[in-house]
C-alpha cells in the first residue's frame, strides 16, 4: 500500500509545519503551499527539500477563484490528504467537496470554545481557566467545527497575556498535531 501523500498548507511562520516535518509521519509530504508568497513557512519547506507553491491573495479576482488555482496544485501534487498547519483563509465548497473528511486542522483552543480568529483573546476574555489545542477535520459547516480528532487542554494563568497564552498552547500543539495526523493517516492507509 503506498503512503498516503500529503500537502500542508500554511500562511505564515511555521512552527507547526516544522513539527509535521520533523515527525516523519507515514506518508509523503507532496508540498507546501502558501496563502502568503512571503510566508517563513515556506523556507521551511525548501530547506528540507519539499517542493512550495503559493499564490497571492491579491491575484485572484475571487475567493472561488483563489481556491481553484490551489485545487489545481492540490491536483498536480496528486494530493490525498490536506493538513493545515496555520492556514489563515476558509476553505471554499469545491476544496471540501475535493476532499471529504481528508482535511486536518489544529485550532489553538479546546473546540468548540472559542472557534475561528483570536482564539487566545477569546479564552482571556471569557476568564476560563483552561483553554488548550484542537486537532479536528475540516467539514463544511461552522468554521472550526468538523469532527474532532484529538485534544489537550493548557492551564490558563491569571498573568497571561495572548502571547503567554500562546506559547504555552503552541508548546501542546508541537505535540498534538504530529501525533493525531499519524493517527489518522495510518487508519487512512488501512
Ligand atoms: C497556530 O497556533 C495554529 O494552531 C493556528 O495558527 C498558528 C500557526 O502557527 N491555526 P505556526 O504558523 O504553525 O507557527
């Protein structure tokens, strides 16, 4: 059975990329594309030799028409597993429809607290005492909602502030997501 092959898609530093990558999970990283041209997450991926693509915001008339030209480089990798690893756009119908229950997300929060933008600003606001990470499949329907795949809470202290709050979860994340993605991808390859 060949491995799976897997495309990470990324908008921006990369952390969570580095993490996929150094996990060598049981499949084939095919690519990596970026919403962003100048996301540090694709130099990630050139220096460990996975091939990048991006395309700009800017150059598409559309969001149907930004996403159709990331379907073609889905298509040209020969995707079949998307992971996002700090993806910053929604997911257009005919990517979902693409790849249906193929999407994984990690969410900085403990869904379904506190979904889409500024999840830590959220937890802070609401006062919780925990908040934590998400690994969850990306379904159409509520952003953030799809079935949930694993999750670990983080303690919030009373001090943080967003960037305390986080680094404590980004810590989890390195962790959750490497570990959930094999889960998956080995029942994929089953
Ligand atoms: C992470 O906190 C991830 O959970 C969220 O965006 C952030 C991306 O960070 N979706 P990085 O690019 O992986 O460092």
């Amino acid at each position: 059975m060949p491995l799976p092959r897997l495309a990470i898609l990324v908008s921006g530093r990369g952390s969570n990329l580095r993490a996929l990558l150094d996990a060598e999970l049981p499949a084939r990283v095919v690519g990596v594309f970026s919403s962003r041209p100048d996301a540090p997450a694709l130099h990630i991926a050139s220096a460990r030799g996975v091939p990048t693509a991006s395309q700009a915001v800017q150059d598409h008339a559309s969001r149907a028409a930004f996403d159709e030209a990331l379907l073609q480089q889905l298509d040209a990798w020969e995707a079949d597993v998307i992971a996002l690893a700090g993806y910053m756009r929604i997911l257009t119908e005919p990517v979902l429809a693409r790849f249906p229950e193929r999407i994984v997300n990690i969410h900085p929060s403990l869904l379904p607290a506190f979904p889409g933008l500024h999840p830590h600003r959220q937890a802070l606001e609401r006062g919780v005492a925990w908040s934590g990470a998400t690994v969850h499949l990306v379904e159409p329907g509520d952003v953030d909602g799809g079935r949930i795949l694993a999750q670990e809470p983080v303690r919030v202290h009373p001090e943080d502030d967003e960037a305390a709050l986080a680094a404590r979860i980004l810590e989890v994340e390195h962790r959750l997501y490497p570990a959930a993605l094999r889960d998956f991808l080995a029942a994929f390859a089953a």
